[in-house]
C-alpha cells in the first residue's frame, strides 16, 4: 500500500469497502483546456463511477470541447455564480460514495482514484481523502504542492485548519458529509475550499491524505490562485465566520483570533501595495497603518514607511518586482525570464 499520513483512528477499524467516485469538473470558459482534465479522470486505473462536468455559465464552446468524450461524461450547467456555485452543482448531481474536484485546468496521474480508493478502504472512518500534487508552471514541475513549510497535517487537524488550509481543493469527500455541512459557501468565492474543509473538520470529519504526488496542479497567471487580494480577503471572512460556528469549542478561540489578527495583517500589506500601484487616493494611508499598526515585522513597516514618504520610489521596487515574476498557488514565485 502506498504512504499515507493520517490521524490516528478514535476506535480500532476494520478494511471497509472499495468507494464509488464522482469526479466532478467546475468549469468556466474552460474549452482551452477542460479536455486534458477529463482525459485524465477517465484514464485512472480504477475507473470512476461517473466524470460530471459543471458549466459556471460560459459563453465558450464547452460542448465542443467535450465532443471526443461525449458518452462518458455528463454535463450539467447553471448560471455563472463563481467556482463555488459550479462545485455545489456538480457534487449534489454526483451518485458516487466520495466526490472528487478536478479544477477544468488540472491534471490527476493515473493511479490517483486507485490510491484514494486504497485509503478509504484502509482508513474507512476518513470523510477527507487527499494526496500530493506537483505544482506544475508553464509544462514544468516546479514543487510538491506539501513542501516549502506547507505540509498536511494529521494532527490536531481542528486546530491547524483555523491556522491554514492544509487540504488541497481537489481531495476527495464523502458525499453525505459534503450534503450535511450543506456544501460551499457560494459567498466565499475565493476561499470556498478552505471554508468548507473548516465546517467539515470541526463537525467531527477526519482527514487522511496518500504521501504520493499524484495529481498535477496547473499555476497560470490570471487563475484564481493569483488574485492575492481578493484571496486574503476571503481567508480573513472565513475566518471571521468560524467565530459563530457553533461547533467550535471555548478552548480554540484563542487560535481562532490569533489567525483572524494574522491574516487582517496579511490583507492590510497587499491592499496598501495594490493602492500604492494603482495611485489610490488612501494610499499613504494604508502605508502608514501597516508601518505603525501592531504585530507586523521590523522588514514590513521599513517598506511601509518607505510607500508613505517615497511613494514613487517604493512603486518603482513593486513594478520592477512585478515584471521579474508573480507568485502563484502555495506562496509559488513564478520568473517570467
């Protein structure tokens, strides 16, 4: 069996069943490159119960696209709501035990399915299967998606996922569970995925993930994992609801908050960078916040201070960083030389 990493169980289990899974693929003017991703979910060595593709409204040729696999793939389609939205779609038409997200611009390796379907029949107490991924930029791999201090953990997974999202979008999870927590939150359209692993753990869900890279996790500049502001804005509001999740215990809202002040710092830098770059009228404003608020490190104030009395200066630094490379998925510094 391959490695796998995961808490250990509450009572001793015995092997369960072989799971049916759905993989279901949300896309959005997708045609580019949706085909690569269901040509790679129907070639897993332990075939899928069903490959369902979920249309979030585009206005691309999706059906074309789709052609070559038209008697093996289902197609259903809604309006154009965000990934969320196109997610919910596509896992509550699901039939299979677990559901698995394939984004239209990833890849799983062949052997995916059948490594997950080993886990939960090792681990049947698992909702949450997940495994490795590359971290793949313009055809080259650049990382495992679980290295460079982002690791899964399988301890105090209640305590690590109000630290971080440390479950990659594309783990698979028991439908049921996936119907009970009542699916994505369509309001958190950046940060869905981490919202809703947070809802499962802390309403009693484990998960287990397979030390093995085997899926490929396509970082391109525009996708959703490049938009920082609009991410960090999204960690900070689901962080933010945590608070009233009745499931969260007295004795973790002291991380809770802590993580909250955390990632408000982390907004508060990139919404002053975004406002120096686009000559926003409270951009020294938000300098100044940032190199005289509470909790941000000496290196980050001497450039906040830096925005706030030489502003061409610092946006000169940020537009030359901006042409070297842009950072993707994972903290991932992509060069464009």
């Amino acid at each position: 069996m391959r490695p796998h990493v995961a808490p250990p169980p509450a009572a001793p289990v015995e092997p369960g069943p072989s799971p049916a899974f759905s993989v279901v693929i949300p896309a959005y003017q997708a045609s580019a490159f949706v085909a690569r991703a269901v040509a790679s979910a129907l070639a897993q060595t332990s075939e899928p119960a069903e490959v369902i593709v979920a249309d979030d409204g585009s206005t691309d040729d999706l059906e074309g696209a789709l052609a070559p696999f038209r008697d093996r793939v289902r197609l259903v389609r809604g309006p154009h709501l965000g990934p969320p939205a196109a997610r919910n779609l596509g896992f509550r038409a699901a039939s299979g035990d677990f559901v698995v997200n394939l984004d239209a611009d990833d890849v799983y390796e062949p052997e995916r399915l059948e490594a997950l379907a080993e886990l939960a029949v090792a681990r049947p107490d698992l909702d949450v299967l997940a495994t490795d991924a590359w971290i793949e930029v313009g055809g080259e791999r650049v990382r495992r998606a679980y290295s460079g201090g982002w690791d899964f953990f399988p301890a105090d997974q209640r305590l690590r996922i109000l630290e971080r999202n440390f479950i990659l979008s594309m783990a698979a999870v028991r439908r049921s569970r996936f119907l009970e927590v009542g699916g994505f939150d369509e309001a958190i359209r950046w940060a869905d995925d981490w919202d809703f692993w947070l809802r499962l753990l802390l309403s009693g869900s484990a998960a287990g993930c397979v030390d093995e890279p085997l899926a490929r996790y396509i970082v391109r500049e525009g996708s959703i994992s490049t938009h920082r502001v609009r991410v960090a804005r999204d960690f900070v509001r689901t962080l933010e609801k945590a608070r009233e999740n009745p499931e969260l215990r007295e004795a973790e809202r002291p991380l809770l908050e802590r993580s909250i002040r955390t990632r408000r710092r982390e907004l508060a830098v990139l919404v002053g960078q975004e406002a120096l770059l686009t000559g926003a009228l409270d951009a020294r404003r938000r300098s100044l916040e940032v190199a005289f608020g509470s909790g941000f490190s000496a290196p980050t104030r001497a450039k906040a201070l830096l925005s706030a009395v030489a502003p061409g200066v610092a946006r000169r630094l940020l537009r030359t960083r901006a042409e070297k490379g842009w950072i993707g998925a994972g903290g991932t510094r992509v060069s464009r030389g």
